[in-house]
C-alpha cells in the first residue's frame, strides 16, 4: 500500500494543542513535542495551532526501511525523526510509542502501531 501520510484505523483517544515551530508542521507528520510523541492532524504554519494525536489504537505510520528493522506482532515500538524502529535499530534517543500490531520485514515502509505517544514519559 503505498501512501503519502500516516493516518488512524481506530478512533483517536487522545489529543494535545501544540504551537506550530517555525519550520511550520506537515499533515501527517510525525514529531515528538516536549515529552510526548504524536501525528499533527492538519499543517499549520509557524506560530498557529495545531492538533496533535498522541494516542490512537490502531494508526498506520511510516517505518524505517533499514536492513534488520524488522517486527513481530507485540515488539515494542521506538519514533526518531518521523520514523518506526525497533528495539535493536533504534537510534540513541528514540522514545518508546508503542506496539507493532503485525510481523513486519525490512523493505515494509508503513506498520500499524498500537501508538501511544506518551509512552516515552515513562520510558
């Protein structure tokens, strides 16, 4: 399946009011925000308001395509900059967001996480 942004199988859960930095945000994007890791709703420009989903059952994010980053249903889910990993191809300082919900390989450039952006406080 080939698609241009992230987006939610399963109703959102759960949602914060961010600013906009001045690199301005993307529809779809996914960024980390103070403590928490989440998917900006709409794009909004440097400054405005924007909505950011920080827990969703079932939402379809980017992964990276690194040779190993590969899932297991249940394997622990780790976000850096806008991608998934997995517990052994993390980059230092990616934050726990939650779990894969179906085996994936490699070359897979999207998974289903059961995400939880707040995983990270705790982590």
């Amino acid at each position: 399946m080939s698609l241009s942004a992230p987006f939610f199988r399963a109703p959102i859960e759960s949602s914060i009011v961010v600013t906009a930095p001045t690199a301005k945000y993307t529809a779809g994007q996914v960024t980390k925000v103070e403590d928490v890791v989440g998917v900006i709703v709409e794009a909004a420009e440097a400054g405005a308001s924007a909505v950011l989903v920080i827990e969703c059952k079932n939402a379809y994010l980017p992964k990276d395509t690194t040779t190993g980053n590969t899932f297991a249903a249940g394997d622990k889910v780790y976000y850096s900059g806008g991608k998934m990993y997995n517990s052994v191809n993390k980059p230092t300082g990616a934050v726990l967001c939650g779990v894969a919900r179906n085996a994936y390989v490699a070359a897979d450039t999207y998974m289903e996480v059961d995400f939880d952006g707040k995983l990270g406080i705790v982590s």
